[in-house]
C-alpha cells in the first residue's frame, strides 16, 4: 500500500475509535437523565407533606423545610436535580449542609 492510504487508513481508525468513545460518553449522559426524567415522572411526593417554616432571607421570603412525610423524597429529587429545580412553579433548593430544603415562587 502507498503511504497516503496507510494514512488515510490510520486516519479512519483513530476515527472509529473516537467515535466509539463518544459514543459510550452520550450513552452514559442519556442514562443519568432517564434516572432523573423517570424520578421525575414518578413523583413519589407532595410538598404539602413537609413541614414548612416561613423565614426572611437576602434575597427576600422563602420557606424552609427540614422534615415530614414526604420531606427525604423531595429531598432526594432536589439532589438528582443538582440541588435546585422548579416544581409546580415554585423554586426548591437544598441548602449547602444537606439537612433542609427552601421554596419560594419561581420568578419564570
């Protein structure tokens, strides 16, 4: 073989190869977001079943939460949210310690 098809060949392989990588990069990506929309479809819980406290912050009134019925379900869909998503318009979001949960209207 000449050396341009040797190279043209090498050029395709590295190719190949990168594509499969990317490949198995997207998959990955699209099974985390399948967890988060399935978590999210499957809504095992109502706000109403935490026990909301009114408080005054920086950026102006929220509630809080840090317990109840449904208080570690939220919980765990706030986290496979990144720790902060909107809800029925209502913002939710963890606080950093990990052990309460504000809300507030969503400003969209």
């Amino acid at each position: 073989m000449s050396e341009e098809l040797d190279l043209i060949l090498a050029s395709l392989r590295d190719f190949a190869a990168g594509a499969l990588v990317l490949r198995e990069n997207i998959e990955k990506y699209l099974e985390q977001k399948a967890k988060v929309l399935d978590r999210v479809i499957s809504k095992s819980y109502d706000m109403k079943n935490c026990n909301w406290t009114p408080k005054h912050g920086t950026n102006g009134d929220f509630e809080m939460s840090k317990g109840g019925a449904d208080f570690e379900a939220l919980k765990a869909d706030v986290v496979a949210h990144g720790g902060k998503m909107v809800v029925d318009g209502t913002f939710v979001w963890l606080f950093p310690d990990g052990g309460a949960i504000g809300r507030k209207p969503s400003r969209k």
